[in-house]
C-alpha cells in the first residue's frame, strides 16, 4: 500500500521528463535493470596472455559535466526525482562547504565529501512538494466542520485515546514503547450520580487530576497497542459499572472516609452550640428545640460556611479572614 | 443517531484522480452541533496496483482505484511530531518540508517549537594504557523539532504521516504521539444494575 504512492510520484517524475522531450541523453542515468553499456568483457584491465604488462582498458575521455547543457527552465524534480546523494555535475549550482584553508575559502562543490555525507533535500523542492501532494489530495477526508472548536470535540467524543509511534533507523522497525496507550476522559462527561462519582474517584486513586478532571489510565501490560486500547476500555467499563453498585459494606463509612468536610454533626457544630447555650444562661432551658433554634440563625450559619470553607480550601487569607468575621459576629464581640 | 451512508465507488482512470478529486470529501450532515457527523467515508489505498517504477509504459494501462468504504474514519484532535536529529539544519530543511506539506494537504498547524538540544558528555582516558592525567571528552549533541497538528482524520494522518516519514532523512528519528478522540461507547452510557442499593450476591 505504501509503495504505490511512491511509485506515484515516481512515475509522475517520470512522466514530466517524457513529456519535456528529453534534451539530454536517457542513458546517462542508469538503472539496476538496464542492460550494461559496455559489452567489452574481455578487456576488463586483464592481461592478455601473451601481453607483457598491464593493459589497461582506455578510458573514454569525460565529458562535459550535465550541468552546461541545463536548461534555466528545467524541470528540476526529474533530475532528483528521489533522495540520492549529492552529484556535483548534476547540480547546477556554485556550492562551497567545508572548512576555509588558510587565507582561502571553503573547498568546492567537485570532489567535496562534505556535500556527499550530509543529507540534501534536492528531491524536496517546493515544486516537487507540491506535485506529491497533488497526487496525494485523493486519499485525504476533510475535518468535519461542525467540529471546530475543542468543547465542541469535548462534547460529542469525550474519550480521548493517546497513542505513540517511534521511528528510527536501526536493526529493527520495532519500539516496544509503541505498545502505551493512555485513555483520557473527563468525570463530568460520564453518567454518574454523586454517590457513583465519589465511589469512582476512590476506586481510580491518584490517576484522578484535580485541576483538569480528567481521569488517566495507562494501559501498557499487553504486546500489541489494540490490545492494550481493549484492555483500557474495558477497565473505564468496569469502573463505571462498579461504581454505580452500592455494597453492603459502604454502610460502614465513617467520618474519616469522608472526601469533604461537612459541619453538621461535627465537633465543631458541638462546640459553637454549647458555647451559645451557655451564653444564653438563665431564661431558657436545655433542650433541642433551642439547639435548633440556635441553628437557624444567620450568624451560625456564616460560621458554618467560614469552618466548612477553611477545613475544604485549605488556609488562605480570604478564608481566615471570613472565618474571624463570623467568629466575632457569633459571640457578639 | 444517523447511520453511515453506504458509499462504494471505483475509479478506474487514472488521470481523473490526478485532475483532483475533491468530492472524496464527507457527506457531513450540517454545521448543527447537536448531531455527531458520523458518515465520515475513508478511502484505503488499493492493495492490488499493478504499477512498477521500471517499466517505461506507466501509467496509461493501469488503473488504480480508490475504494471508498462506509467504516467511520478516526478522528484526531492532536498530531505531534517529535524529530530529533545531530545535526540543527537538517532540521530546519526538514521542518521546512513538512510544514509545506501540511499546508498543501490542507492540514491545521497548531505550532512549530524548538525543544532546547540535549548534549550527552563522556571523559574517557586518552591512553590504551595508564596516564590518568590525560583524558578526552566526547559529547553528542540531540536537537529537537515539535510540530503540532491538530484536527485531522485517519486517512489524511495516514497519508501525510507517510509521506513525511519515507522522506525522513538519513540520521533523523521521529516519535508520533497521536491523540484520537472517541465517543463514549454504548455500554457505558447507563449503569447496567437495577434499582438495588445493596447488591450482595454480586459483590463475592
């Protein structure tokens, strides 16, 4: 599959020499299959055998490097159709690299092993790019425009699934890195009620993100990525489901167990309480109604937001300061 | 939910494809948000072409087809490159290359950054033999290139993908982190219990 579009562009190569009427001689560029120009096999620089010596086999005289007989309008992506190394006589250009000798400038282009070793992108001209990616629009699908913003995708495809791909040169293609799949999905796009979303966060533990509520599961103890892709899917499967189940067992959650902090029943809420009741002294007597009635009014009820909020929050001085105004306000000070 | 339509289409000349076929692209049901676009068609490269790069007559008796198929083409909110290369202006070429061709295939840039480069130093002693007082040190030093796509489906990722990796140069590696969005799948959708708050036969 991925060789025929290399033989496209190949071909398209190819076809756009043809079709410019070939100025210089095809045989110049020779091919593994075509047949060798030289039929002498005798006289390879073997001695004859009754010659005294070495006969050399005479070498034809070099002509004249291609690049004189290039045109200025040539079509450049059919003389470097694909990645070949670097031919000073077919590229037309003044090149020096290297470093100066002393007084002088960087060696030239002919002979020059500088030019040879370092990769060139002679193939990858912006007019060769733009031919491959002619040929290459056919096989691509548009974006859907309905999706164009990231809380559009965030709301129709939650589930984000996290692959990597490794390439390299080496003995083999293959990088057991390749096999980690990571699936992202956020706890408020899943359908779960408060007990089932409190029950998910302790079940998943420290893959939870606070700041992002994003969900993390990294799933790399299977050989193959599709597997490790199943296996993640099914672990988000069981999580959902387990956690919708209430045991017999949750029952017995106590106050530590407890994710946030809540007044009611608290010593907290004790305290305040018996503070206020001994305030009030005489008059009235003990009982629950005044506990209620204590409850009801708008200072200890600022207190209960000011302790909730600093226990929850953590200390900061916006808290600190709202819990000294409601404590000050609570004990008429 | 709208079913994908069943789309089955066979080109046989080659010349249309290179003319530019633009209604390759999806039947998405409009712009409203509230419909998921799902008939999204991919198109698979065909498996049996009988093209070869040796044979002088290429192209007039092939034909090669493009077979559009009714699967739902992934769809991937992020494609990040990391090249990483010895060499800052190999680099830079090739940064070059791929954001060209990501833009004449039509594909969202998101950024191009420069990772600073990681220089890997060793002292080794000077002599096969003794002389600790002489030493030589070698470093390798690892340039980095991110480029970042995003919003791209499965067939354009895996087209440029390879086309930007059979043109990798000779040295440079490349790591393609990928990140595919997925709706949520049918079985998660509603709790699969009935209206028990305590389950005991099903909690051994």
């Amino acid at each position: 599959m991925a060789s025929h579009t290399r033989k496209a562009f190949l071909c398209l190569g190819r076809i756009n020499a043809s079709g410019l009427g070939l100025q210089r001689p095809a045989s110049r560029v020779s091919y593994a299959t075509d047949k060798p120009i030289n039929s002498s096999a005798g006289n390879k620089g073997f001695p004859d055998r009754g010659g005294r010596g070495f006969v050399r086999r005479p070498r034809r005289p070099v002509g004249e490097p291609r690049t004189e007989k290039m045109p200025v309008d040539q079509d450049w992506t059919a003389v470097y159709p694909a990645a070949t190394p670097f031919r000073p006589n077919s590229v037309p250009l003044p090149l020096r690299m290297g470093y100066p000798v002393k007084g002088g400038v960087p060696p030239e282009k002919k002979g020059n092993l500088e030019l040879m070793k370092i990769p060139n992108f002679l193939h990858l001209t912006p007019a060769a790019i733009k031919k491959h990616c002619e040929a290459l629009k056919p096989f691509c699908t548009e974006w859907p425009s309905a999706l164009d913003t990231d809380a559009t995708c965030d709301e129709h495809f939650p589930i984000k699934v996290d692959g990597t791909d490794y390439v390299s040169a080496g003995p083999s293609v293959r990088n057991p890195s390749a096999r980690v799949v990571h699936l992202k999905v956020k706890l408020s796009s899943l359908n779960l009620d408060d007990h089932a979303s409190k029950k998910m966060l302790k079940l998943v533990g420290n893959r939870y993100c606070k700041d992002t509520d994003i969900i993390t599961i990294k799933a790399d103890s299977c050989p193959l990525r599709q597997q490790n892709h199943d296996y993640a899917m099914y672990l988000l499967t069981v999580l959902y489901h387990e956690s919708w189940k209430t045991e017999a067992w949750e029952a017995e959650k106590a106050v530590a167990d407890m994710e946030e902090y809540s007044w009611e029943d608290s010593p907290s809420q004790r305290n305040i309480l018996d503070a206020l009741v001994r305030m009030k002294a005489a008059g009235e007597g003990e009982g629950e109604e005044v506990r209620e009635q204590l409850l009801g009014r708008r200072e200890v009820q600022e207190y209960k937001d000011s302790v909730t909020r600093l226990k929850n929050e953590g200390e900061s001085e916006s808290s600190m300061l709202q819990y000294k105004e409601a404590v000050k306000k609570v004990l008429n000070l | 939910m709208a079913a994908p339509m069943a789309l089955r289409r066979q080109l046989f000349d080659l010349t249309r494809i290179l003319g530019g076929i633009s209604h390759l692209g999806p039947r998405a049901v409009g712009a409203c948000s509230g419909h998921r676009p799902c008939n999204i068609i991919r198109s698979r490269l065909p498996l049996a072409s009988s093209t070869s790069f040796h044979t002088t007559t290429v192209f007039s008796s092939t034909p090669s087809s493009i077979t559009v198929t009714e699967e739902a083409d992934t769809l991937f909110q992020k494609v990040s490159l990391l090249v990483k290369g010895h060499d800052r202006s190999v680099l830079d070429s090739y940064e070059l290359f791929a954001t060209m061709a990501a833009k004449e295939l039509n594909i969202t840039i998101n950024e191009v950054h420069e990772h600073p480069k990681d220089m890997d130093r060793f002292t080794l002693l000077k002599s096969v033999h003794i002389f600790k007082n002489h030493r030589v040190q070698y470093e390798m030093r690892t340039h980095y290139r991110c480029i970042e796509l995003s919003h791209i489906t499965g067939c354009t990722a895996q087209v440029y993908l390879e086309y930007v990796q059979r043109n990798l140069p000779e040295g440079v590696a490349m790591a393609v982190t990928k990140t595919a969005m997925e709706k949520v799948p049918d079985h998660i959708l509603e709790p699969m219990w009935e209206d028990h708050p305590i389950d005991d036969k099903l909690s051994q």
